[in-house]
C-alpha cells in the first residue's frame, strides 16, 4: 500500500470509534486499557474494532497477533508520531534481526524507508509501453533498493526481468565495444531461459546493429514484457569507446517502442550517480528523456519512522540529523549502533570524528579516494575550509566526481559539504 492510499483510509473511511481505538492502540494500550478509556465493559471491544480497521487497511484478521503487527509497522511507515516504542515491544519481529546497514535494503526488511511519491510514480510508470526510468542519487542514496522494489513490481505483473550492475563486469570486458555488446547480450539471455541462444553473431555487421537486431529477435520471441534494470552506468563513463555506442543504442531502442510492438515490450531502468556524461552527445543518450528520478536525502519524518522501527523514541533524531543530515547509509548506521551495539547517543556524537567513531569505515574510503585524487582533494577541502562552502558558476569534473561521492550538495549557485560528519572530518585532514 502506497501512502496515498493509506492517507485515504485513514481519513476517510474509519468511524468515529475506529479513530478512538486506534491511536491508543498505536500508544501501546492493552484491550482491557482501551475498553476501558471507551467506556465499555468488554475488552472484546477493543479487539472487534482493531479487527475491522485491520480489514480496511488489508491486513485479513483471522489469525493474532500478525494482523495488530501489521498495523504497527505500516502506522510506524507512514504516521510515525503515532507509534510508541512499547507498541512496537509487542510485535517483537520488528525491531529485531536488524541487520548491518549494508548494500541494498532487502525486499521483505522493515527498514526499507519509502519516499512517497515516488515509488507509486514508479510502479505506475514501469508498467507503460516502452517505459524508460532513469533514477539518478549519489552513492549510498538507496538506487539499488529501489530498482530492486521496482523490478518486485513488475514481477508482480509477470514481467520478465533482467540486472545487471556495471560495477561487477570485469576490466577486461570494456576493451572493445563489439565485445562488450556480445558480452552484455549473452548476460541478459543468461538470466532468460526461455530467450533464443547466441548463435550467431556477425562480426562484419557494425556491433549496434548487430546487438539492436539480435535483442529484437529476443523480443519478439519473448511471451510478454522485459524489464531490463543497468545499475551502477557511470562505470562506462571510464570508457568513451564503449559508452559512445551502448547509451545511444539504448535510446535508440527507447525511441522504436514508439512505433514498434515488438520493442515496446521493453522497459528500461537506468541508474547512475552522475551528470558528468563526458564526450557523450546528451541527445543520443537516455539521459534526457523516460521519467527522471532524483532521490533526495530523507526528511526529519522519514527519520522519525526509521528509529520508531528500530525501537527508539524521537529523542535521537535531531542529534543524529545534526551531524549526517537526512543520508540514507548514515542514519541507518546510527540507528543499528544505537540499537545492536549499545553506543549511546553522547558518544555516538563525540567520537563520530575521530577513528573510534562508527562512521570511521565509510570516511576513510573517501579519503583515501582523495589521497588517489590529489586534485579532487584540493577541491574538497576548498569547500570544507569555507562554512559557507564556494560558489561554482559551471560545474567541472570535480565538482561532478564530488556530487557522484555524495559528500557535497547544493545551495543556490554554492556547494557545500553535504553535512556535519564531512565539515568536521575532512576539514581536519584535508
């Protein structure tokens, strides 16, 4: 259920005593508490009402306590300040498992933080003839987690679906475009049981024409729709003879779904964490058309919802947003301290800087990513030298490499380091 759609029930379609029952419900009351707050003299009460809410919001009753579980995490999602933490104590699957916040968030973890709207846009779009998404964040921004959703969606639909993430394909690969077309190809029928084998494979044939000709027989052969998913494109980027014929091969598939009802079968996810396209033409690439998704930081409400369902109160927000922001990967990584390690939240925030801290890991990677880049280095710490950041009349490489890093935002014609955590840090050894 998307938020929308849970507003809309919330709003509109619980009765007067259903809204009564429900907020002491989510203040983690017993039946006998709440029978008692309305009045009544039968807790069975309490349960007849939680059972028909639980109805209206999908969650089938038959079976206790999985359907008041249901009702906690969803309410935990999308009206955090409406959950407290002895709520949440009952449904003790919730806030236990939690796992290291690393790489993309499961599809069945309760921490997963949805951005409304924009995983509907998605969902909706992806089911388009022809659909193109382009979901553009810094590193560690979610992507991944959501391509992933996406792709759950579709599945839903009985779409075929193939991933591939540039990040993992060998160096090797990348030395001649005819042979990473070959090689790409012979990935996406891999992951396709059904699709017709690589058998042949012209070589006096220029290599788009030859990938473009044999994934149109691909697809016409296909029983339904393909959902191809390219994660992690910028590592083309390193690779201007490849990336010069593959980006415009794709949107020149992307363009015939117009026309054709054979390539409107596909749909295409691309994610990536730059704008830097290098030599390549932004006309003849998919990077200007399809629905743009831009994923931003998560608000002070997202994070509320995120510690209710780590089982922690509103008190650790404002502190943990003080120092990282609204940084997906941080704040999880607050969050699993705070909760699995017992760091308490005092010297969570004294030693955040130091090499004791927990983010030591994450910041030493990007240092040494400096230390590799003297001069995106110099460029970093320009900006942290200046609590008011430096202004960028036209974005250069740098600034594009700093940006796909994720350490830096944008305010008005300025940059500046994209929170507290990298000020201080950097600003000390830079």
């Amino acid at each position: 259920m998307n938020q929308e759609k849970f507003e809309n029930i919330y709003q509109n379609e619980l009765t007067p005593k259903q809204k009564k029952v429900l907020p002491l419900f989510l203040a983690g009351q017993t039946d006998e508490q709440i029978a008692k707050e309305l009045g009544a003299t039968h807790r069975s009460t309490a349960s007849h009402q939680l059972r028909n809410i639980s109805t209206k919001f999908g969650f089938p009753p038959e079976t206790e306590p999985d359907y008041r579980c249901n009702l906690i995490e969803m309410f935990a999602k999308y009206k955090p300040e409406l959950v407290s933490v002895k709520a949440l104590e009952k449904c003790g699957h919730i806030i236990q498992n939690i796992r290291f916040p690393e790489g993309p968030e499961p599809l069945n973890s309760a921490f997963y933080q949805e951005r409304s709207p924009v995983e509907s846009r998605c969902y909706t779009a992806i089911k388009e003839p022809g659909a193109l998404i382009r979901i553009k964040a810094p590193k560690q921004m979610g992507k991944t987690s959501l391509l992933k959703r996406i792709m759950a969606e579709a599945k839903k639909s009985g779409y075929s679906k193939v991933y591939l993430n540039f990040s993992l394909i060998e160096k090797n690969k990348f030395t001649n475009a005819n042979d990473f077309l070959r090689s790409f190809y012979a990935y996406v029928i891999n992951q396709l049981p059904s699709a017709p084998g690589l058998t042949v494979w012209d070589t006096d044939i220029p290599s788009m024409v030859n990938c473009t000709m044999t994934f149109q027989k691909l697809l016409k052969q296909l029983d339904g729709v393909l959902v191809l998913a390219l994660d992690e494109v910028d590592k083309l980027f390193e690779y201007p003879e490849i990336y010069q014929n593959f980006f415009p091969m794709l949107r020149n598939w992307n363009e015939n779904s117009n026309e054709s009802q054979t390539w409107e079968k596909l749909r295409l996810l691309v994610a990536h964490s730059t704008e830097d396209y290098g030599r390549l033409d932004i006309n003849q690439s998919p990077f200007n058309v399809g629905l743009p998704i831009r994923l931003e930081e998560f608000t002070e409400e997202q994070v509320k919802s995120l510690a209710i369902r780590h089982g922690l109160d509103s008190n650790n927000i404002l502190p943990i947003m003080s120092l990282v922001g609204g940084h997906p990967y941080l704040v999880r990584l607050a969050l699993y301290y705070l909760v699995c390690q017992d760091v308490a939240i005092g010297e969570l925030l004294q030693e955040a800087t130091t090499d004791a801290g927990i983010f030591t890991e994450h910041l030493r990677r990007h240092l040494e990513t400096f230390q590799e880049n003297p001069e995106l280095g110099r460029v970093f710490k320009e900006i942290v030298s200046n609590s008011q950041g430096i202004k960028v009349e036209r974005k250069n490489r740098q600034i594009y490499q700093l940006d796909s890093m994720g350490v830096i935002q944008f305010s008005n014609n300025c940059v500046v380091a994209r929170c507290k955590l990298y000020h201080e840090y950097f600003g000390d050894r830079l």
